[in-house]
C-alpha cells in the first residue's frame, strides 16, 4: 500500500502533516512525497484566505484528475478546509473524493483508509477542534534532518476581525512544558538536530491556560539549557507584540542558543485599523516595544507582517504605514492585501477597498521594503558571519545552500556558497561576497 502525502500552507499545518505520516507508518503504510501510482494520496489542506482555498480546491481537482485517469486510486482531504466548511456543501461539490477528515480528526487516518478501501465514503469532521499532539503521538519528520519545527500550542483566542483561525482551529491550547522537552529530546536523540523552530498561533500566548499566566519564557530557558548533540539554534516564530513582557525579553537576550529573531506580526500601525481589526495594542505601544527589543537583545533580527487594504484604510493610513516602515527599517518583512474572508467581523465592514488599490498599496510597500532590506544586506559586505548548510544542489558546479541565525527555513532569504566542503546540518562561517535585496553570496572560511 503505497500513500502518496501533499502539505499545502504554514509550518503549524506542516506538522500535523508529519503527525498524519507518523500515524501511518506505525500502522505499516509506505509514504511517498511521489504522487503519481500511489494507490491513495492524502492532501492536507490550508483554507486561512481565499489564496489557500483556490489553492486547496486546485490541488483537489488535480488529484481528482488522476484518479479519473487510473493514476492512483483514491483521495483524502484532511486539514483547514474541510475544517472551515463542515456545515456547506463542499463534499457535494468534491463528491469523487473518497474521505474528508477535519482538523482534530487525523489520528484517524488509518481507520479512514480501511472504509475507504471498503468502498465507502468518510466523512468525519469533529466539530470541536481539540487535538493537540504530544510527545507520544507518532510523528514522522519531513523537514531536513538537522532542523524541525515544535508545536507548542494550537488555536487561538485573539480573534483578529479577519481571522479565521478561532473558528478553524479552536481556543488556544498549551501543551505542558515537560511534554515539549521530551519530544526536543527524542527528537535530537534520533536526528543530530542543529535547530528547532517553535511554533503556535500565537506563541507569546504559551501557557497561560495551563499555568494561568505566560510560560514562554521558562520554555525558552528549559530548553536553552538542554545538553544536546549539535542543536544550537532555537528559533521563534509568530508572537503578538500585545503578550510580550520582560522576562521573555531578558531569557531571549541572554541565553545564547536562542536566535536573535523574532517574528512579530504587527499588520498594521494606524490606531483606527489596529481597532478595527481588534488588536489591542496601540502605536505607541508598537514603537514602544520595538525600541524595548532592539535596545536590550543584541544584534537583533525583526520580522514583521503588515496587511494592506483593509476596510477603511484611507490613503493617510496607508501613508502613516510606509512612512513608519521608513523610520523602523525592519530586517525582514512580508505583506498581503486584506482577504475578506466569509465568517468574519471584516467580511461585513463598510469602506471595503476595491482590489485595484489594494494591490497598488502592497507594491508600493514592497517596494519600499525592497530597499531597505538591500541596503542591510548590503552592509554584510566583507563580514564574516555563522552559516547553517541546509541543501547541496549538484550541477556542473556544487551550490550550497544555506541560512544565518536570522533567516528562518523557506521563509527569509538564505545564503548561496560555491564550495567542496560543506556538509548539511553542519555550522561554517562564511565570508559575505556579494548581495541582494533578500540573499547573499559567500566563501566559506578556511
């Protein structure tokens, strides 16, 4: 029985991938990232805006297709999308795909592949989204060997106007400090880890329903103290600048392991959208916060995030937005237009913005970032920095990929050497040769 596996959207939904995978290979089943002749492929979908859902639906018909063509023999859907329309009609229109399974629902992959087999149709979408996997959950890890991506929690409870993740995923949920150590442990036992990125909804959240108040910084400091193999990163994803407090700031500035990046959302600085998407900070607290980071951790790395074109974003909040990205030159930034989204307070506010405008908006940010992010690469010329090899692509000439401790996999950019001498998962240190608005080009030190 061969089960060919598709991963669409972030890392949170790329680890219950590896959950799914674990699940069946305990069960006996051979997995393949090769969709072609596999006798079932499972797509393990994301449906957080309207991209990921055409996107989904897409991948869908794709399989679709080769199942009609007798390229491989039955489809299941797990994840975000039949999660997001449980109560439509979605598995009326998608009648040719053999099972359904939601969100909280995976660890039933194997008994949803015996009915399958047996000709039914399965459809099994809890409608409480509770699941949150443990240490003991089988779990098979498709990252490259030498980094891996810890899901802390699950959920979340800041409902954004926007966002779907509350209704998709449910409240947010802790696992125990002990669970999440074991599982860095086995992990580390079983693959040399050089890094491990920690991940949630909302990770500056972490423990609070368990604990009654914030635990990431004693995470953070558990783990750093860890003796273990190669791993010397520990890296921070998706904070909310609203749960930030001093303690984390001072674990994060002081305990080496952890990388000089964070990963902080901010969507927007105009207080009138901060308010009317139902983020409870405002722009002084923003800065506030910044200048907080940036002053007490070293070399600091920040990621951001801003959305463009929500409703009533006016052409002065648009500008507030650029001329603040102006001052506060963030080291790396990403941007989306406003998705209206079915479902969510936004979808009905009044002053929705045409997509032309939006669209205009995003290419101006960018490319303002553009410039930014060139010119601070541009200031690694000549320097020597710390380098994790991630892939060797073979060719008429070997490059190496690679990553600094401010670049986080698949998402920043990454650093390309030419050279004989370089082993994955392994730390070299390179001397900057050249660079771009996202990447950089080096030799690697003798």
């Amino acid at each position: 029985m061969r089960i060919g596996i598709k991963s669409l959207g972030c890392p949170k939904n790329f680890v219950d991938t590896e959950v799914i995978c674990g699940k069946l290979r305990e069960k006996g089943y051979q997995i393949s990232e090769k969709i072609d002749n596999s006798d079932i492929v499972i797509i393990n979908t994301c449906s957080f805006i309207r991209d990921a859902v055409e996107e989904s639906i897409e991948e869908i018909l794709n399989l679709v297709k080769l199942k009609k063509e007798g390229k491989i023999k039955h489809v299941i859907v797990t994840g975000c999308l039949p999660q997001r329309y449980k109560d439509d009609n979605l598995y009326q229109e998608l009648s040719e795909v053999d099972a359904f399974l939601g969100v909280g629902d995976l660890l039933e992959i194997d008994d949803a592949i015996k009915r399958v087999l047996q000709g039914e149709q399965i459809i099994k979408v809890s409608s409480k989204s509770d699941f949150l996997y443990d240490y003991t959950t089988p779990r098979t890890i498709l990252t490259p060997q030498h980094y891996a991506y810890i899901k802390i929690s699950e959920g979340c409870q800041n409902n954004c106007s926007y966002c779907l993740i509350p209704k998709i995923r449910g409240n947010h949920r802790s696992r125990k400090i002990e669970d999440i150590i074991e599982e860095v442990k086995g992990l580390s036992e079983k693959q040399n880890l050089s890094e491990i990125i920690l991940i949630g909804q909302d990770t500056t959240l972490y423990g609070i329903d368990l604990y009654g108040k914030y635990k990431l910084a004693e995470l953070l400091k558990k783990l750093s103290l860890l003796e273990l193999n190669n791993l010397r990163w520990i890296r921070l994803l998706y904070t909310h600048p609203t749960h930030y407090n001093d303690e984390l700031i001072e674990v994060i500035a002081n305990y080496p392991k952890i990388c000089s990046y964070l990963d902080l959302p901010l969507q927007h600085i105009s207080d009138k959208i901060l308010k009317r998407m139902n983020r409870p900070i405002k722009k002084r607290n923003v800065i506030s916060l910044i200048n907080k980071l940036r002053d007490r951790i070293l070399n600091l790395t920040l990621r951001t995030t801003f959305m463009v074109g929500f409703p009533g974003e006016t052409d002065k909040d648009f500008e507030e937005l650029l001329d603040f990205v102006k001052e506060f030159r963030f080291e790396r930034l990403g941007a989306f237009v406003f998705s209206r989204e079915e479902g969510t307070p936004a979808y009905n506010f009044p002053q929705q913005i045409p997509m032309r405008i939006k669209k205009e908006r995003l290419k101006e940010l960018m490319l303002t970032q553009q410039s930014i992010s060139e010119e601070i690469n541009n200031s690694y010329l000549g320097k020597e920095i710390e380098v994790l090899i991630d892939e060797i692509k073979s060719g008429k000439t070997k490059i190496v990929i690679g990553r600094t401790r401010a670049d986080a996999p698949e998402i920043d950019g990454k650093v390309v050497l030419r050279t004989d001498r370089a082993q994955v998962g392994k730390f070299v240190k390179v001397k900057v040769t050249e660079a771009s608005e996202y990447d950089l080009v080096g030799e690697i030190k003798v």
